[in-house]
C-alpha cells in the first residue's frame, strides 16, 4: 500500500503500532467523557481499523495519537507500560496520550475509536471547490494557490495552527512556486490565512522518525530546506510577503529574498533560534546583517529580539507598514497596479538586481543548512525542543 493510506496502515493496524509516527505534542486529548449507551461492537472496532487503511488524507498527529492510544485502551486496558526516556520523542507521546485516557473503560473506548474513525471517514468527502477571483489552482488544504488577474497568490492555510509548516507544506509551496514561475502571472505574492502570517516550522517535523533514525532525519531535512530557500532564491518574477500578522523563525529569515515585505501594523518579527538551540536559515545569516546592520541583526538572530512591525520597517525588513483595518484593501489595490506593469522588464529588473548575488545566495543556503543539520542532532537542540513542547502541551 503506498502513500498516506500505506503509512496510516503501517502505524494504525494491529501488530505494527511501534512504528514511528509524527507526533506533536497537544492539550488534553479529552477522551474521558461516557455515553449514555454503548452501541460499538468488536466487529464494529475491526471494521473501524480497516476504514483507517482507506482514509486519503493523513489526519494530522493530534488524531493519530488518539487513535493509538483508544486502540490500546481497547486491546490492552489502561496503560501501565513504563514511561519511555525523554529523548524517545514518539514513543514517549504515545505512551502519554494512552496513559492520559486512565481508566477509560474498553467499551467506550471502542466507542470512541469507532465515532473518530467514522467522523474521519465523513471528512473525506467531496467538497465544493474554494471560489477564487479566476477559480482555484490548487486542491491543498493547507496551502492554498489562486489567480487574482495577473498576479499568483499563495496562501499558507493552517490558521488553526498558526500556519505552522509541515514537512508536506514544505513540498506544497516549492511546487507552487516552481508553477508560479513558469504561468503567466506578473508577480506572486505570500501570504497566511487568519490571524497569523506564519509561526515557522512545526515543531512536530522533528518527530516522524524515519528506519534510519535521527541522523537520516536531519540529513533529509536539510536537504528539504536547502531545495525550499534555493526556490526563493531563483524565483524569476517579483515576489512579494504580504504579512497579515506575526512570523515567527524560517518565515522571517525568507523576507529578504523577497522584493517587497508589506506589514500590518499588529505584526511582528521574531527568530528564536537560541531558545531551541538551532541557527539561522534562509540565508538570513548573510542578508540580515546587510539589510538592517550588524548589530541589529545579531539582537534579533542570536538573541532572539522580537520586532514590531514599525521597527521591522526602521531596520529595513519591511517595505512599508499599513493600518490593520485598512491593509487588505490598500495592499492588494497597489498590488493589482503593480500586476498591470510589463511583466518582462519586472523580470529583467529583477534579475539585474539579483544576479550577481545568487551564487553567493546559495552557498550561503548551503553553509547554513550544513550548520543545522549538526545542530539538530545536538543534545541541546533535542532538549530545547523537548522543553518548548513540554510547555506547550501544559497550556
């Protein structure tokens, strides 16, 4: 079985439930609710499982660990396994969201897992396409891709989850760039749906363990987002960051490969690397400094200093700041101006501005991707994250 079926397969079915899964680390899983009658047989449990086999989608880590730990629960009682050490990231969340469910009894737990699984199962059918100005571009849920005119939108999708990228967002929006570079559009623009522009990596990333282990995961990491900033780095058209509300780590660091940054006022600017013990990426470690001066950007990339969009515009990260209750209408008016220009003298524009720079570019990428690599299998970036998530499922 191939693709996200053959994965869930693989980490769902009984017999294969070590098998590493992406895991984040979330609230409550509340699961401890009763029903008022217990309907769900065992045929309806195994029937359950193989449903799981079908699903096209893949659930997203939350669901995926509530549907080990009810299976568990269901087949082996309340957990009294012992705690996995702190560095085994998937096993040591598995083990937490079955031993969070207590002493769920098995006849609602097969309940549960039978309702998730069919309520997963109604989720996947067919849905109106999303209306855009010239129709949709793209069937992602999680990055979105729309023509408006002459201009290619791109659209970070997740405002559940702040737009946080996955490893699967990551593939989205080089494939989408890759297209937007050869369509007929002027420019392209970035942007987020909801409150947030982007939060940075999900963190979850760190956890889907391939055979190989840590080393083969950093490895291909790296790889991934030395091809993702590269598709910045060449992208032939104006591209332009239209920052709806806060960024946080790599879409931060990718604003200046963009030609122009447009800001609300209520957005902000923040690269923690430190605090989880990474480095700066998106060759931000070579642009910053050029950009808003040595000194200003050593504060915000070693240290952590979080901008306001006003000193982000000061420091020269930023083109222009606009009112929050005014930024859409005005951005995208001066946006569909821009559209109307000749597309080829922007692209000739743009390349004369870029071109002697672009080697140097990406080996910058290189070098700072090189540096990561060895920083994620470092003990002090395994336990920087493991304290980030730790906090963060306590909230």
């Amino acid at each position: 079985m191939a693709g996200v079926a053959g994965r869930l397969a693989r980490r769902w079915c009984p017999g294969v439930l070590r098998s590493p899964v992406q895991v984040t680390c979330a609230p409550a899983l509340q699961l401890h609710g009763s029903r008022p009658a217990m309907r769900a047989t065992q045929q309806d449990f195994e029937n359950a499982m193989n449903q799981v086999k079908l699903l096209k989608k893949d659930p997203g880590n939350e669901v995926k660990l509530k549907l080990y730990a009810l299976y568990k629960q269901v087949t082996d009682g309340p957990c009294n396994t012992p705690k996995p050490g702190m560095l085994d990231f998937v096993n040591k969340a598995k083990w937490e969201a079955w031993k969070e469910l207590g002493s769920l009894p098995q006849e609602t737990a097969r309940q549960n897992y039978v309702d998730l699984v069919a309520r997963l199962s109604s989720s996947e059918a067919p849905r109106p396409a999303r209306p855009t100005a010239e129709g949709p571009r793209s069937g992602s849920d999680a990055v979105l891709v729309s023509s408006e005119g002459a201009i290619t939108k791109i659209t970070l999708n997740r405002p559940s989850k702040k737009n946080a990228i996955t490893t699967q967002m990551y593939q989205d929006i080089m494939q989408a760039l890759k297209a937007a570079g050869d369509d007929d559009s002027a420019i392209t623009v970035l942007t987020g749906s909801g409150d947030y522009y982007c939060s940075g990596n999900d963190l979850s990333n760190f956890t889907d363990i391939p055979p190989g282990g840590l080393e083969e995961k950093a490895k291909n990491s790296a790889v991934l987002l030395r091809d993702f900033v590269a598709c910045f780095i060449d992208f032939p058209k104006p591209l332009v960051a239209v920052v709806n509300g806060p960024a946080v780590g790599i879409s931060v660091t990718l604003l200046g490969l963009f030609d122009v940054v447009y800001a609300t006022d209520r957005a902000t600017f923040h690269t923690p690397f430190s605090h989880l013990g990474q480095s700066p990426e998106g060759c931000s470690s070579y642009l910053f400094p050029k950009i808003m001066g040595s000194a200003k950007a050593a504060e915000m990339l070693i240290f952590g200093k979080k901008l306001t969009a006003g000193e982000a515009f000061d420091q020269g990260l930023v083109t222009q700041v606009f009112p929050d209750s005014t930024f859409q209408k005005e951005v995208w008016a001066r946006l569909k101006a821009f559209s109307k220009l000749p597309p080829n003298s922007m692209r000739i524009s743009k390349e004369l501005l870029r071109k002697m720079e672009k080697e140097k570019l990406h080996a910058v990428n290189a070098e700072e991707c090189r540096v990561l690599q060895t920083r994620w299998l470092s003990d002090e970036c395994m336990n920087a994250v493991m304290s980030f998530l730790s906090q963060k499922s306590r909230l």
